[in-house]
C-alpha cells in the first residue's frame, strides 16, 4: 500500500447537495493511477464515511468517464 500521507490529490470538481437536490454532495478528486488503489480502498471503509463523510463511487483514468458517470456537466473553463 502506498503511503497515503504522501499522495498528492487534485480537486477537480464540487458539487453542493443543494445544487444535486438531494442530502449528499459530490466531489471528484485526481490522484495518480500508482496511489488511486490505495486511495479507493481507504474510502471503501464504513469509519471514512462516519469520520469524514467521503465514500468512493466510481474510478476511472479520465476525469471526463467520471463526470458522465455521475451526471456532471463539465465547468466551465476559468
């Protein structure tokens, strides 16, 4: 397992739960494919969600599949 305190994390996108019309926001986060593994199996865990509220969906090597997974539009540019 990879050290996870040394994992580099991107936060690509954010959607509040007022914005999704529902009790849970959405996040996605951009990790390297040599930690994501690692990353997703921490996530996995019932005392993530209860001490930090964060549980993974889905994965993918483009942040493009994800979003169309989740039903994100994409931001607009900046």
């Amino acid at each position: 397992m990879a050290d996870l305190f040394d994992v580099k994390v991107r936060l690509m996108d954010v959607v509040p739960a007022h914005e999704r019309a529902g009790d849970l926001g959405v996040a996605i986060f951009g990790v390297t494919l040599a930690v994501a593994p690692s990353v997703r199996e921490v996530l996995a865990h019932d005392e993530t969600w209860a001490a930090h509220g964060l549980r993974s969906l889905t994965t993918s090597g483009k942040i493009r599949l994800v979003r169309e997974r989740l039903g994100l539009p994409r931001p607009p540019r900046r």
